[in-house]
C-alpha cells in the first residue's frame, strides 16, 4: 500500500462478486477475514448493503480496512431512488476518495443492479464465482473433512460426483458423512 501511495495509484478498490446461491461468495468473506486481518487491514462485514455508508466512515477510522457486504442488489436496483443515490455518492464522495478500503460487495442477480453502481471507479472488478469443478469440488471435501481425510485418500470418484454442485452442498455431504460414521462408531 505505501508503494501505491508513492505511486499516486489509489488505494480504495471496489470488487463484486456475483453467482448463484450458494456458489460460495459468502464462504469467500471468511477467507477474506482471515486474509485481510492477517496482513493488518480491519475487516468490517456487514449483511446489509444499505450499512455501506456506515462502514466506510468507520473504515475511515480504522483504515486500511476491508469491508465485505452483502446483496448489494437489494439497494442498487430499479429506478434511481434517494437511497441509491447515497450509497453512491458515499462510494464516490470526496470523503472516501483517499481511504485505503478495499469494498467487496456480493450479489447473486448482477443483471438486476443499477449500471450507475457498475461503472469504474465504482466497482473496479466484477468476477463471476462459478460452482466447483472436479478439483475445486475436491479441495472443498479436504477442507470440509479437515483431519478426517488423510492426505493421501483418494476421492476423486466423490469429487466427480460434487463437482458442479453448489460449496453448501458439497459442504452438507461431508457433514453428513461424519455424522453418518459417528453413528457408525457408537
């Protein structure tokens, strides 16, 4: 960040993350946490995209900072309201232009969120997360059975079959199956 300052390159960055429910996005946040807390930056999550002026006052004071939201398409959709308009000049107002805030946002119905909230400047990148294939489905099994998996088990097989299945679900599958072979143990 201290580079990029030198550099007159701004620091404040908007990211959307969109997919479907379930693909994950909010598992993303957890992620998120732990990364941006690692490196120094407060991580501010809020469920409601409405609080996003909120937030960034408060990243203001405990900046760097990363703020995550939630369904921002429940705010930034339809016609231009009053509502929308503020959460739009917060984003962009003069007030926020030099903080150190990376603002991660979620949606799960891109087309239904206002182009005015799209643009550059505003959301700087706009990823698509997708459901798992064969070896993200593997990777989420390992991560969801931790130490229950020994490393060198093979579930290429499972993988096949959760691939393309939604994190919550390949998430349910393995508590499942623990459940099952603790019922298994008693």
């Amino acid at each position: 960040a201290d580079l990029a300052k030198k550099l007159k390159i701004p620091t404040k960055r908007g990211v959307l993350l969109y997919g479907t429910y379930g693909s994950g996005k909010t598992l993303t946040a957890r992620w998120m946490a732990k990364e941006a807390t690692s490196v120094g930056r407060t991580f501010i999550y809020i469920k409601n995209a409405a609080e996003l002026g909120d937030a960034l006052r408060f990243a203001s004071l405990y900046g760097p900072a990363m703020i995550f939201g939630e369904d921002i398409d429940r705010v930034m959709f339809g016609l231009r309201t009053e509502e929308m308009d503020q959460v739009l000049n917060t984003v962009d107002g003069v007030d926020s232009k030099n903080l150190d805030v990376l603002t991660v946002l979620t949606t799960n119905n891109l087309n239904m969120i206002h182009p005015a909230f799209l643009r550059e400047g505003r959301m700087d990148t706009i990823i698509e997360i997708d459901r798992p294939d064969l070896q993200a489905a593997e990777a989420l099994v390992r991560h969801f059975g931790g130490s229950l998996i020994a490393p060198e088990e093979r579930i290429n097989r499972l993988a096949a079959q959760l691939q393309e299945r939604s994190p919550a679900f390949i998430r349910e599958v393995v508590e499942r199956s623990k459940l099952e072979k603790i019922l298994d143990l008693d």
